[in-house]
C-alpha cells in the first residue's frame, strides 16, 4: 500500500504543477491582454482628443476669417450679402 501512495504522490505532484503552471500562464496573459485593451483604448482615446482639437482650430479660423471679411465689407454690407445670397428671387 505504501509503494502505490508513493508512486501516486510522484504523479500527483506532476499534476499539480502541471495544474500550477496552466494557471499562471492563464494568469499572465489575461494581465497582458487587459495592458493591450488599456494601451489600444487610450490610443483611441488620444486619436478622438486630436481630431476634436483640429476641428475646434478649423472652427475657430473659419469664424475669425469670416470676421474679417465682414469687418471689410462697406456699411451694410454684410446684410446686403446675406440677404443676396439666401433671399428668393
């Protein structure tokens, strides 16, 4: 009885580590894969934050460029251009 514990206890240590070793990888690569989910996203993140930055820049050129070309125009003249290009013939 002694001998079949001893020759039990030999393959249920390999189990074991075998089993040890599943986990841990198991382990390491959902900590890995979360890294890469949290890296992806705030490159995403980083991606929507440029993009959102140029067009409050375009805007805010658009709006000064206007500005000006109104601030050129003659007295009334930007209503006369309002209304001339929006007004019904």
């Amino acid at each position: 009885m002694v001998e079949i514990l001893s020759g039990i206890s030999g393959w249920l240590g390999a189990a074991l580590a075998v089993l040890v070793a599943l986990v841990g990888t198991w382990i390491a690569g959902r900590r890995s894969g979360s890294k890469v989910a949290s890296d992806a996203a705030a490159a995403r993140q980083a991606e929507r934050d440029r993009a959102q930055a140029e067009s409050i820049q375009r805007n805010v050129e658009e709006r000064r460029n206007a500005e000006i070309d109104a601030a050129r125009l003659p007295d009334g003249g930007a209503a006369d251009r309002l209304r001339d290009h929006w007004a019904r013939d």
